[in-house]
C-alpha cells in the first residue's frame, strides 16, 4: 500500500481531509489511493438523508451523531451539498451547530461542493463514502438538499434512505414522488409539533401504499416516523428504525455488501464508466480542436447542433 | 423536408405532441426531424421558471399564460418535471389549474419527465423547446422544479430565468445560493402577502450584491419583484422586467440567437456530445457482454470497481 492509503486505514485525519479534498476537486491521482483502500472498505453502515431545503437535516444530523456517539459508534459525516452549513459556501452561520462535535475524535466532517465535475456529485460521494469506510468509521451519514436527480443518484450509496420532509407544504410531498419514493427507507415529519403533521403522515402512508405490491411480496415497508429534531425527539426510535432495515437488508441479495448485490454494482459501475468516458473522450475533443471547430460552424449556421455533434461522437464511437 | 417535419412547422397539434412524447422516451428517430427543424427554429422568446416544490410556480405560469395571451402571443409550456400537475404522475389534482387554457389553440402545454436517461432532462427539454419553436410559439415557458444541477442546466436553455421564491424561509435562500443564483436574470417572491417578504427581498439583494462586480461591468442585473400569483397580482411589472431583460440580451453576442451565442454553443454542443458519447458507448459494452461480466468480476471479489471501470473504458478512449 501506499502510504497514503496506509494513513487512511490508520485513521489519520489530514490524510482524509486531503484525500476528500482531492476527490472533490477531481484529481486523477486519488484513482490509484482508491483501488488500494477497496478491500478496506464495506464494513461502515451508510445512512442517506435527504429533503428539501429548511426542513431541518442539519439539526437531525447532529442529533443523529449525538445519539451514535452515546452508543459508542464512531461516525463520518459528509455533507454533499454547496450550500450546507459545512461547506464553505454557507452564509447563514448554522454551520455552528455541529461544532459541539467538533472536538470529538470519533466524528469526522467534511462537505462536499463538486458540481458540474463529469461525474459529479454521485461519484465523488461514492468515493468520499469508501474512504470514511476504509478510515473505519462506524456510520457515515450522507446528507444531500433536494429532489432532483442528482440527490436520488446520491442517496442510492446509502444501506438506509431516511426522506426528511415538514408538516403543511403539499405540494413538497408531491415532490417527493419524483424517483424520491422509491428510494425512501424510512420517513421522517421533522418538526411534527407543526399543524398538519398528521395530514403530512397519511399522505404519505397513502402514496407509499400505492407501491403496496412491492411490499407484499416482501419488500421493506417504509415507516413514517415523526421527530423534533431540534428538541431531541424521537430520535431514538428513528434509529432503531434503521437498526431494522438494516436486519431486513441483512437477509435480501449481497446483505449489507453493496458489492455483492448484482444490482447495486451495476448501477455503481455504470455511474463510474459514464464518469470515466466522459472525460476521457471530451478531453480528447477539446484538446484535438475538434470541439472548438463543431461550435464555429454552429455559430456560423453552417451546420445544426444535432449534426455537429453526430460528427463529433461517431468517429469515437463507431471503432 | 419529412412529413414530419412539415406538420410541426404547420402546427400541428398531434404531430408536434407525439414528437415530443417521442423525445422523451429517448427514440432516435427524432433526431433525424430535429435536424430538418432546425432551421425552423431561433424565433421564440424562452423563459424559465424554477424554484423549490410549493413556491406557486404553476400559478405563476398559468397567470403568465394568460398575460401573454391577453397580448395576442402564442405560448407553449413545458413543465419539466415528474411532480407537475401537467404529468401524468400528479396526483394532488392541481392540474386543473392550467384546464382554463386548455381549449385555446395559441396555447400548448406539454410536460416532460424522463429521468435517468442519456442526457437526460436537459437534452430533452432542449430538444422539445426546438419544436415548441419551429411550431412557431412567441414564448415558450419552462417550468422546472428544485434546486440540483439538473435544473440549473435546463434552465440554461432559456432567454430569461425567473427564481422563484416565498418569504419566510431562509434555508431556501441560502439554497439558491447553490449555481442557481448565478443563472437568475429574474427573482419573483411570490405569496408576497405573508409575513417576512421585506426580509426575503433584502437577503436576495445581498447575495445579488455580493456578484456585484460582475454588473458594474456592464451586466445585467437581476431584479427582485414581488409578486402574488394566486391573486393575478404584479404579473404585468414581471412580464415588463422579462422585455427589459430581453431587450438587454438584444444587445449582447448573438443577441436573442442563441446559436449566435459561442458560449451558448459550447454548453449545447458538450450537453449534446455527452448525451451521444454514454448512449453509443454504453450501448456497445452492454450488447459486448463486457458490461455484465465487469459486474460478475466485483461480485465475486475478483476486481475492484476502480480497476474494472478502467478496464472497460480505456480500450474506447484510446484509439
């Protein structure tokens, strides 16, 4: 191993801290580091928690690493999120609130703000989850804002996929249904002393059951828990939420090794070669002028878009 | 010029419906239509519409339409989303709300909602805004939800960008902070009526300051208008800051063209090239066997994911 692998193991925190860094910023280098921490990787539990801005995940967050920590887990957080109050971009100052466990050894925070890289966000999380694994975190927490594409990709590294969402905004449950339903393991009414929390709850219930078929033939159930992060509460049945979907993916294909579910590294390997493709080959155009070229002639009207780009895709393809 | 081609550039509403439906379900036959329709296409004013799940923006868009026809403009919409009331997956039944301009023929309204192909929604909405435009529209409007990367580059695609926002929650400003900022030319808060709009407006001013140096060179600079969609009330000042706006770009590189725009260009044509490069590439190494038996490798512990992209994908990328 090299030794900067050998640090990760060891645990040692700049190492990380550099290492992540790297991996967000792209760099080709943080390949080779990868390969070599992969067999130190698959033991840390991996929690996704996603929803819409302000509906508290920072706060469930650290409750979540408050109430980990009373059980003696160590925990990695990654804040996958520009706007995040860990990353440098946050201007409204909450980043505060986790700093109760910012002297706490067995925490370990980073943020990740790499948007537009080929790739992107999901392949830099992947990669920033297997080096708090290798690092020998117990639990890595994933927190992303949002329900867009780039969010459901995230959250599909996780073993646990907790949606946070508020009582009294319709339509956000509405939302949810884009390809966020599907990956919800549990859910969570944050803030659920707010009026319509129940109302929040059965519609839920109601569009999970619309899946219903899935769960009959003995697929997870999704709970719909509620909590108040910001008090402490029910935060503790939320967690023992997880233990149980944790138990249930501990009996379906591969258990809790993502890498020996057929499905997951499918889906994993086709985000790593549409990363990989599309930077080798956009590289090649771009530096071969052939790119410049295409856009000329658009510009020009001598030639449509769809046609440029045939020609510019084909040659590579077509060997 | 294809039959097809000839029934969109006449108007046609069942062809121009089927064509985008086409296009969203990934056929590569429209491709070929695309083409004989570009030269069709550059004459129709795009706005886009973007902002979290329940901000209004479907009653904004509805009162848009309705301006804009009050104006003697064609209008067609395409609400880029999955949770629409447009789609077919809405289920809280506020699709009824567009209904009133469903039996006027100078409007057309259509949605889009794959996710996860090639390319994906940006390709898609870029390719269905060209035939919206070759069907001859004055505007088209473009509905997107959320704040992730997706949103961002579809709303790329427009002249003028409207952010969408409500007041009281400043997790949601700071959201917008994430690339959507930079692509705002226009912030609406709409349900200005409630409590914290004044606030709402000083804090988006702030971050629009906080670019500042970038409009004292001449830029454009974003206004903040208040707006309250459900009661019809500040469309008209909205729809005058979007000539103003339209006006200014008038005067830029390429001016209203945005094949004109190199920039514009460049962005198109990488979005494209992409979208074209995953398809014919991925295509090959799944019908290969390659694909599945990378995938047999990891299960068995037999390669890392690292190594095994690596292996799939250089032989492509080095010829």
């Amino acid at each position: 191993m090299s030794s900067i692998a050998e640090k990760v193991v060891a645990g040692d925190i700049r190492t990380v801290a550099r290492l992540i860094r790297d991996i967000d910023d792209g760099m080709p280098e943080v390949r080779e580091v990868l390969k070599e921490l992969y067999p130190h990787t698959g033991n840390a539990y991996i929690i996704g928690i996603t929803g819409s801005p302000g509906v508290g995940k920072s706060t469930l967050v650290d409750q979540m690493v408050g109430h980990l920590r009373q059980r003696d887990k160590t925990v990695g957080v990654l804040a996958v999120d520009p706007t995040s109050p860990f990353s440098g971009g946050a201007i409204l100052g909450d980043r505060v609130r986790m700093q109760r466990h910012s002297m706490d050894p067995g925490v370990f925070i980073r943020s990740l703000a790499t948007r537009g890289h080929f790739g992107g966000l999901t392949q830099s999380t992947r990669s920033a989850i297997d080096v708090l694994d290798a690092m020998g975190k117990d639990y890595v927490l994933v927190e992303t804002v949002g329900v867009g594409q780039d969010e459901v990709d995230v959250v599909r590294s996780a073993h646990t996929t907790v949606i946070v969402v508020i009582p009294g905004m319709g339509d956000d449950i509405q939302a949810i249904k884009a390809g966020i339903l599907e990956v919800g393991d549990i859910f969570l009414i944050n803030k659920s002393d707010r009026e319509g929390a129940d109302k929040t709850v059965s519609d839920l219930r109601l569009m999970i059951e619309m899946d219903q078929k899935k769960y009959e033939e003995g697929g997870w159930k999704p709970p719909i828990l509620k909590v108040e992060a910001v008090f402490d509460k029910g935060i503790d049945e939320f967690l023992e939420a997880v233990d149980q979907h944790a138990a249930y993916l501990a009996k379906t294909e591969g258990g809790l090794d993502f890498r020996g579910n057929r499905n997951k590294v499918r889906e994993e390997l086709r985000e790593m070669v549409k990363a990989r493709l599309l930077e080798e080959a956009l590289d090649r155009l771009t530096k071969s002028g052939e790119f410049d070229r295409a856009v000329e002639l658009i510009v020009e009207k001598k030639i449509d878009p769809y046609t440029a780009c045939e020609d510019l895709v084909l040659p590579v393809s077509k060997q």
